[in-house]
C-alpha cells in the first residue's frame, strides 16, 4: 500500500501540525519531540511522517521526496521552491521587516547596504521596489550589524520587536506577513488525489472554522 509521506521541521512547528493532524482524525502515536527516529508511521498506517530541517521541508516536496509538508513561508520564499501552497495554517505568525537605528530612512541611502539572514527575500523585494543594494548574508546576530557599521539596515522575522528594542533598533518599514503554509508536491497532488485533496479539504476547514489551529502561548 502506498504511503503519503509528509515532511515537517521537528520542534514546534511540528508539534502545531501533528496537534492539528489529530483534529481531523490522523494520529501519529509513535511520535514523541523527544525521539531520535526521524520516520514515523501513522496508526492507519496510510501516512508517514518524516522529520527534516526547516529550511529543507520545500526542497523535499519539491522533489517528490515527500508529498506533503508544512513549512514556514519564510523558508519557501528564501528557497524558491516550486510547491502548490494549499492551506494558510495560521500558526507561527510573524512578520518581515526592515530596521535599522531611528532616524533612519531608507531614501537617504543612493546605495542601500542590508544585512540579513534572507538574502533572496531581501534582494527581491528592494527589487520591486526599484531600489538598489548590497546584501550581506548573515547566519546570526543580525540587530548588530547596523550598530558596527557593517550594514545600514537589516531585514528580518519580527515577531514582537522586543529584540530589536533592545539593541535599540526600530522598523523602518514592515514587508509582508508570514506564517506556517501547508504545501505540495505539485505531481502527488494530481497523481494521489484521492488521499491528498480529502486531508487539505479537513485541514482547511478547521483553519477556517477556528480561525487559528491553536492558541500560541
């Protein structure tokens, strides 16, 4: 019997998906955060769950590696992958920004120089913009680089801006929202219909009907 194989990051966010799986009736008892197994089959035995890093979840459904996957918007943007994005989860919420020390804007700059984490989210957005600049990938730390003069302004997730707050930054200019997306493999999605479209169609419903999956504490 063939499996739908669903890809998710381990960790909260996967917490929040089996959460919602178990609402329509997918269990996956087996699972507990605490494991070092990174497979796991369903109790109807139709589903198998497989665990893999964040920034990977796309590129595995992308690739047929799975068929199925839930993975924040901002990791599906930086990738570029190419999944049908089926279902807004309305978890994990939390926004891009640009920021920078106050005082600052970004019309001062002829040639904007932008650290960040999301070099491709960066880059395409001042893009539409028809604004010109230099990225610097960064993999952390990123408040700091307008405080050395390694970057005149950063753009990252903010969620409550007590970070930025901190290191006495302030947004500049808000970009877009994201959260956690339910996506596919676009091939299973015609191929498997039968057992993909009904989980979407469940999944969908509940988003709709609560608003939120859960609340987030």
């Amino acid at each position: 019997m063939e499996t739908i194989k669903i890809a998710l990051a381990k960790g909260r966010l996967a917490d929040l998906s089996i959460e919602l799986f178990e609402q329509i009736g997918l269990k996956f008892t087996s699972y507990h955060e605490k494991s070092r197994k990174l497979m796991f089959t369903s109790d109807d035995g139709h589903y198998e769950l497989i665990l893999v890093k964040a920034t990977d979840v796309g590129t595995y459904v992308e690739n047929g590696a799975a068929d199925i996957g839930v993975a924040g918007k901002d990791t599906l943007l930086e990738a570029g992958v190419d999944v049908f994005e089926v279902v807004d989860l309305g978890f994990g919420r939390c926004r891009f920004a640009v920021a920078g020390e106050p005082g600052v804007s970004l019309n001062q700059y002829h040639h904007l120089t932008v650290g960040t984490k999301y070099p491709k989210i960066t880059n395409d957005y001042f893009k539409a913009q028809g604004k010109q600049i230099e990225t610097i990938k960064l993999n952390g730390s990123v408040e700091l680089a307008p405080l050395v003069g390694l970057s005149d302004v950063v753009v990252d997730i903010v969620e409550t801006g007590s970070t930025l707050k901190e290191n006495n930054l302030v947004i500049i200019e808000n970009m877009m929202d994201i959260s956690a997306r339910l996506v596919t493999n676009k091939a299973s999605f015609k191929t498997k219909d039968e057992k993909i479209r009904p989980l979407i169609d469940q999944v969908k419903s509940i988003v709709d009907s609560k608003g939120s999956v859960t609340n987030e504490s």
